[in-house]
C-alpha cells in the first residue's frame, strides 16, 4: 500500500520510482555488470560535461580511473570542474575522437549534448526543440589507438564508453587496438536517422558482435516526445564467454 501510494504521487509530478535492483534501474544493472567484470578504468568518449563519470561516482559506486574525452569548449571546461579534486578522474586535453589525425569542425548544439561532427538532421532539430546548431568550432582530431595505451597499460579491466552524435563509427574505425583491449563497452545508438551520414544501431550492433562481444543490455535514451518513438539507445556489449559444448 505504501509503494503504490509513493509510485502514485511520484507519477502526480511527472516521475515514476523503481526498486534500484538491476531489472528495475539502468544505474544498478551497469553497476552490477561492471563489478562482475573488475572494470578498473573507463574511458569515456564523448564527456560533454561528465554527466556519466558524475553518474558513476554518485549512484553507482565506481571508485575506479575514468578518462573523459570532449571536443566542444564550453563542455569541456564544465567537465574540468566537475572532475577537479578526484584524482581518479582524468580529462584529456581537449579534442575530438575519430579515425584519423588532423582538425575537425564540431557542430556545437543550443543543448550543447546534441553537438556533433555530423550535420543534424531536421528529425533531430523536430524532435529536440533547442538542439539547433548555434557555432562551429575547429578542433584537433585523434584516433583513440593513439592516446589510449598510456592508461590502457595499467588497467586490469577495461570498458569503452562512446557517446559521439552519430560520429560513432569513426570512433570505432581508429580505435581498433582499443577496442580488442577492453572488456566491455557501450554505445549510444541511433533508431532512426538523425545525423547525416551515420551509421544505425542494427549494423553497428552486427559490427561489435563480429568482434568477440555480446549484447548485454539496452536502455532507451531519446525520444520523440510527440509521438513516443524511441529514437536512441545505450546499447552495453561485454566479451563474449566461453560456453561448453554441453550448453
């Protein structure tokens, strides 16, 4: 009776309220994966302001090494104050993760989460009122196989986290040798299209599984508030496992 009396003023204001176990909370089902999985250093790609590393700190207990990566200005600015004073949280140097070396126009968004190397399309611009491009800005572009093995070395478990606006491909493109470190990784995944030139989740998905992962979890993060199509997806893979011939 009390839980349906909470659930029911939760819901009067807009929220809704779950058991913060790993079926019911996106938080405590990464969480859990990435204890059983040692994770010890996380790289994040794709920062913005830190909204994950603050995420993993806050509700989910991780005490381990992140590294967050962020081209656009301002963003990045945001995420050094929000990681200054944890010595476990590294920013690097501000620049864009891609498949080559060289300089890049990031598109910077109104919602400043929206921006990205790729063209928005209308879908988006329709979908997200405020997410219009608002300034371009030039930045230094790096493969990640370029800056990843100095905290890779160290790491007993590893997990890849890219959040980059469609740009995601590329991301995977120049981080071959990363990836085939890691134990785990997740990706932000679009539906539909949304940014020119992207690739969608279903080949991206095919593309991650041909590499020795499998799907473990996925989670809705966009949507079309208009008519409730799910637009994105937090799409999490882990190596897969050894099963015997008798499974």
């Amino acid at each position: 009776m009390i839980k349906g009396l909470i659930r029911s003023l939760a819901k009067g204001v807009g929220l809704e309220v779950h058991r913060y176990v790993p079926a019911r909370s996106y938080a405590a089902q990464l969480q859990t994966m990435l204890v059983a999985h040692g994770v010890d250093l996380i790289l994040d790609v794709g920062a913005n302001s830190g909204q994950f590393g603050s995420e993993l700190r806050k509700h989910m207990g991780y005490k381990g090494r992140i590294v967050s990566f962020e081209p656009t200005l301002d963003a990045h600015n945001a995420l050094i104050s929000r990681a200054n004073g944890d010595p476990n949280w590294i920013v690097a140097e501000r620049c864009a993760i891609g498949a080559v070396e060289g300089l890049i126009d990031m598109n910077v968004s109104a919602n400043s989460v929206s921006s990205s190397a790729l063209p928005m399309l209308k879908s988006h611009e329709e979908a997200a009122p405020g997410s219009e491009y608002v300034s371009v800005e030039r930045v230094p572009l790096h493969p990640l196989d370029v800056l990843a093995p100095s905290w890779l070395k160290d790491a007993s478990s590893s997990f890849l986290k890219i959040d980059t606006q469609g740009f995601e491909s590329e991301v995977i493109k120049g981080a071959a040798h990363t990836i085939s470190q890691v134990n785990g990784l997740q990706l932000e995944l679009s539906l539909t299209p949304l940014y020119a030139g992207q690739k969608l989740w279903l080949i991206l998905i095919e593309e991650i599984v041909a590499m020795g992962f499998e799907l473990w979890s996925i989670y809705p993060v966009f949507c079309d508030e208009r008519t409730g199509q799910l637009l994105q997806i937090d799409a999490t893979f882990f190596r897969q496992r050894v099963r015997s011939s008798e499974q």
